[in-house]
C-alpha cells in the first residue's frame, strides 16, 4: 500500500467558480444597465406607443366630432306643366244644339222661364192672389220646341186630325208656350181668381175651352180682350 492521495480536480473547481463568478458579473452589468436607463428615462419600444383611453375594463373612446359643413341637397329641376290644349270652337250646328237647349233650361213649373212681360205681370198677380188666399201654381210655362212638337204629334194621334188637335195643342212655330209668352195654371181655385182678376195686371185668359192657360193679351188695368172659342179658331 502507499499514502499517495488520487489527485485534487483543481482545475475543475476553478473553471466551475470562474463560470459562476462570470455569471454573478454578467448579472449585475445588467441590472445596473436598467437602473441607469430608469433614471437617464431612456424611450423603450413600449413607450413609443400612444395611450390610448379606455382599455380594457375602461369606457371606448370617444368618436370623432362631426363635420358642421351641412351637406347640399340636390337641387331638383322645376317640372314645367304642359299647356292646356284649346278646345275647338263649336261648328255652327252645336251651337244651335246649344241654343235649342238654352230653352230647356227652366223648369216648365218655374216663372223663371218666361218672357220679362208675363214673369212681372204673373209675379204681381200670384202676390196680389196669395194675399186672397189663393195659390197660382204654375203647371206649364215655357217649353222646349221638342217637347211641343211631341205634344203635338201625340194630340194628332189622339184627336185624328191635324185641326182637331189644334184645338188643344199647336205646332211648334205657332206656340206662345216655345216663345215664353203663356202659361198654363192650376189649381182651379187658381184658374177661377186670375179670370176675374187678372185684368188688373194684364194677364188675360185667352181661349174659351181652356180655362188654364193665360197670356199677355192687354195693358195692365184695361179689360181683357174677348177670348177665342181655341186656338185654331183664333188661326182662321
């Protein structure tokens, strides 16, 4: 046997400390690196970014202040109305048509109808026969040529002949009811006042067989003229 001792690992342990110690030093440059940067106040990465309000947990940001330039509307191109066509002048034949219907424009039952002579003659009757008592009615005053000309195609059918339907009713072109210078009236309480008063205003009963029909056959205040027996009797 021998005393001799195997051999320290000298180097090993030294290598091992320096290591350490290197590290220890490494260690402490950095920590004294950030120490400085914290107090120089040196910008990092982190810092060059903005702040940004409300993140998370906090309130959004607020949006961005609306433009106070108030939009323009388009402007709209005014629509211009086309002109109205002009009607074309009536030929001569409507016209008449219009003129024959200006005669059925009254009511047969209306004073309004008659000529200016017998309508202020008849007002001042029917006033003087109401103050009577008395109502004048009017059961025909003027009438339309084709309404008289159907009446008195109707009375030739019924009575046979031409002359015996004038009698009653005349043609058109003789009638006084076309031309709005008689009238017919009822009822016969009326018939009766204005036969013996109508002298008064110059309303006059002109036929015998007609006790209804009346007409402007003389001044007001003068007695009436005789009556004819009809009308075709008055004719000749």
């Amino acid at each position: 046997m021998t005393n001799d001792l195997p051999p320290r690992r000298t180097f090993r342990v030294r290598g091992w400390l320096l290591s350490v110690t290197g590290l220890a030093v490494v260690a402490s440059v950095l920590l004294w690196h950030n120490q400085v940067a914290d107090l120089l106040d040196f910008d990092s990465a982190a810092d060059k970014q903005p702040v940004v309000a409300g993140g998370p947990g906090g309130s959004p940001p607020a949006p961005p202040p609306a433009s106070s330039t108030p939009k323009r509307t388009p402007t709209q191109t005014p629509t211009v109305s086309p002109k109205p066509k002009k009607s074309p002048s009536p030929s001569p034949k409507a016209t008449k048509s219009t003129r024959v219907d200006e005669t059925s424009k009254y009511s047969e039952e209306s004073i309004e109808g008659l000529s200016p002579k017998l309508r202020a003659r008849l007002q001042k009757a029917i006033n003087a026969a109401a103050a009577d008592g008395v109502t004048i009615r009017i059961n025909s005053g003027r009438r339309s040529a084709a309404k008289q000309s159907r009446l008195f195609k109707e009375a030739v059918a019924k009575y046979g002949s031409t002359k015996a339907a004038m009698r009653w009713v005349l043609p058109p072109e003789l009638s006084q009811h076309v031309q709005g210078k008689a009238v017919d009236i009822a009822p016969q309480a009326a018939m009766v006042w204005l036969n013996a008063n109508g002298w008064k205003y110059g309303v006059c009963r002109t036929y015998d067989n007609e006790p209804w029909h009346f007409e402007t056959r003389s001044a007001p205040g003068k007695k009436c003229a005789a009556r004819a027996a009809s009308a075709v009797a008055e004719l000749g």
